[in-house]
C-alpha cells in the first residue's frame, strides 16, 4: 500500500512492571501482508491519505528537530513528544531531559 512491502510485521509490547516506563518486553509477533492487514481492519485508503497529509502539516509547523508519535493506550489520542537530537542513537544513553508535547485529537 505505501511502500510496496511484501510483508510486514507486527509487535505487541507490555511493560515488564506496570511502575517501570523504561523497561518492556514483547509478547508476541505477527506476520502480516499488507492488502490482507487492510482488509482486515478495514483501511478505507482517501482517510489513510487524508491522515498521511494531516500529520505532514503537524510536523512542518514544528521546529526543526526529532519527534516521537504515540498512542495513549485506552483513548484515541495522539501524543507527539519532541525528544533530544541523540534519542535512540545509542541504547545506553538514559538522559532524562524534559520533553514537550502536542496533543491532536
């Protein structure tokens, strides 16, 4: 659907301890093929687009910089966290700098 991929797949993660946001572990993996994923939740691709272009104009207005979009996990709101340049570049590195963030609903 976007990218041409064959296949693709799917994690699901939990926290190892409901107090700890820092550590997780994945329960399971699933193989999907895109068209079928699609039709499965029933992907109407306008409103893909439509939601493709929207997030494109969110990050434009942002300064330039690394972002992350999350999910809250019981309600249908999105969060985008602006995050140090150096978030994920390497594992070890655990800074805690103050992150600001964007809610869309």
């Amino acid at each position: 659907l976007l990218a041409g991929a064959d296949q693709m797949k799917i994690g699901f993660c939990s926290r190892t301890s409901p107090k700890d946001p820092n550590n997780h572990q994945i329960l399971a993996t699933q193989f999907y093929r895109p068209k079928d994923f699609a039709a499965q939740i029933t992907l109407n691709e306008g409103q893909m687009w439509a939601m493709i272009r929207m997030f494109i104009q969110l990050v434009k207005k942002k300064d330039q910089g690394k972002y992350v979009l999350m999910r809250q996990p019981n309600k249908a709101i999105l969060t985008m966290y602006k995050v140090p340049e150096s978030t994920f570049d390497d594992d070890d590195n655990d800074d805690d700098d103050k992150n600001e963030e964007e809610e869309c609903k």
